[in-house]
C-alpha cells in the first residue's frame, strides 16, 4: 500500500494543484483513463468545500488530501478541521450555519456522490472527511 498526503493552505487557489495531483498520482494507481476526469471533479469539490469550510471557521490548519494506492482499489480522503454543522444547523462551540451554508454544503455532497460511487463522509466537532474509492486494473504485463 503507497500513501501521498498533500497538505495545503486553505486558499481557493492551491485546490487546481489538489486536482492535478489526484489526477496524476491515480493515473500511476491505476485508475481508467475515461475516469480520471471524475476524480479531478470529485477531488476539486471536496477540496473547495474543505476550505469553504476552514475559512468560515477562521481555522489556519492545512487541509489534509490522503491519496491511498491499495490492491484494486484507490482512495482518496479530503480531511478538514472545522467543526460541523449539527442537523439542528449549529456549530459545536459556534454560531449557527446558514441555510444557505448548509444548502451548498448539502450540495456539495451531492455532486461528489454523483461522481463517485464509494463514498464516506464523515464529521464531527474537531472536524470531518471525505474518502472516495475507485476501482484499479492492474498493469498490463507483457511476455519478454
């Protein structure tokens, strides 16, 4: 099992760099090339709703991208540090989230479901993740 981790600054601007990282390092896992466009939107999506989030929460940590090369399988884990949003719409410890904070959040989720088809979300008050799974073919090995 191989591991990258990527850690940025929670700028709107480093999420391009996240995408072609992903794109490049599942092209090497093993990813289907006619996949690889879906890996950058899901990645894009989960980076920009990670630092969304860091910058409501005025938090200065990195985001933490987790890029996981396993057997037949690759997985990708966005993790942010902001405290979540409770289904009554309020942060732990903080003032309540919008609704429009929430919609687009709610969205967010949405869109990278849509993309991928293993996805776990999880969350709580020191934070949450994102891991998005996809199938690899191994190599093709060819006779000497």
């Amino acid at each position: 099992m191989a591991t990258v981790e990527l850690r940025f600054s929670a700028l709107p601007e480093h999420v391009r760099t996240a995408r072609l990282v992903a794109a490049a390092v599942a092209r090497r896992a093993g990813v289907d090339e006619a996949v690889l466009d879906e890996v950058r939107l899901a990645v894009g999506e989960a980076c920009t709703r990670a630092v969304g989030l860091h910058q409501h929460s005025g938090i200065s940590a990195p985001v933490k991208v987790l890029l996981i090369e396993e057997e037949k399988q690759f997985s990708i884990e966005v993790g942010d540090e902001a405290p979540h949003a409770t289904p009554g719409g309020r942060t732990p410890g903080g003032s309540g989230a919008t609704e429009a904070e929430i919609e687009e959040d709610e969205m967010g989720l949405a869109v990278i479901s849509g993309l991928v088809d293993d996805v776990e979300v999880s969350a709580g008050e020191h934070g949450g993740s994102i891991r998005m799974r996809w199938s690899t073919t191994p190599p093709a090995t060819f006779p000497v």
